[in-house]
C-alpha cells in the first residue's frame, strides 16, 4: 500500500466533517508494538489498536 494525498486529503475531509469516525479498543505502548501488530494480523481489526 502506498500513500495517496489525493486520498488522504478526502480521509481527512470525511473526519474532519463528521462522517467518518475511528474508535480505539485497544492501547498499546510503543514498547508492545509487535503484540499491537500481532493482533491486528490476527483480524482483530474492526476497531483500531493505537501504539
């Protein structure tokens, strides 16, 4: 996957509007990025972990 400003910036008009929302079910430290990583490889991703 590659970044795409064009698409960034429509992500960005979407948040900053209202109609997109992103919830956090889990908080990892940086010290625990691999396990935030391993979860999400595990689907554990409707909802987004945060490092």
């Amino acid at each position: 996957m590659r970044s795409n400003g064009a698409q960034l910036a429509q992500l960005a008009r979407l948040l900053d509007g209202g109609a997109l929302r992103v919830a956090i079910d889990s908080r990892f430290p940086p010290a625990q990025a691999a396990r935030a990583h391993e979860r999400a490889a595990r689907g554990h991703t409707s909802r987004a972990s945060w490092c």
